[in-house]
C-alpha cells in the first residue's frame, strides 16, 4: 500500500458561542482491489462529511423532539437531519436482527376492522 495525504474538513460541533471546525489530514492508500481509498478515522462516519458525535447527539435530538427543532438547535438544515437519521436507522438495523426471537404477534381484531374500513 502506498499513501497520500488529503485534508479535509468535517462538521461543526459548537462550543457554546465559539465556532468549531475540525480538519485533520485524512491518509489516502492505494488498494489492489478498491484502488485509491481514503482510510477510516475514528471520529467520523462513512460517506458523510459530519463527525460522530455531531450525528449521534443530532439523532439523540430527534428522538426527543421535532426534527424542525434539531435542525434549529443544530444549526443544520431539516433534510440533513432527516439523513442522518436515515443512516443511523440503515447502520443500526444491520447490527442486529430487528425481530430476532420473536414468537408471537398479537392483534387487536377491533383495531385491525377500524383500519381496514377506511
């Protein structure tokens, strides 16, 4: 493997009132079977320019209130927390199995007539 370095930046976590930009030199390798790559960092997400914890505390947000208010609170726009929150779904759901030792469904047969009829 041969490497090259790239900078590049990823997303802010503030600081109270202070801006916080992290840029850090990203190694690139040259792969025989994926050709030039850059290598995983542990601070950040596959194919997103925003940080870990930047995303887990925005779907923290999200699970405890509106997605408008994330979006406000994060200073990102609505649909970047609908993504992060798309990607952190994808990446959970393949971590584990969803219904993994589920036995038994139960229905509401009343509920299930009301849903049917309109």
């Amino acid at each position: 493997m041969t490497g090259a370095r790239a900078a590049g930046a990823a997303g802010r976590s503030d600081l109270g009132k202070t801006f916080c930009f992290l840029e850090a030199e990203a190694p690139r390798v040259s792969c025989t079977r994926h050709g030039v790559v850059v290598c995983a960092l542990p601070w950040a997400c596959h194919d997103s320019k925003l940080t870990r914890s930047f995303e887990d505390q925005v779907c923290w947000l999200a699970v405890n209130t509106s997605k408008t208010a994330v979006a406000e609170l994060m200073r990102t726009s609505w649909r970047t927390v609908g993504w992060i929150c798309e990607r952190a779904m994808a990446e959970a759901s393949t971590k584990r199995a969803l219904f993994g030792g589920l036995r038994r469904v139960g229905f509401d047969e009343i509920s299930v007539a009301r849903a049917s009829a309109t």
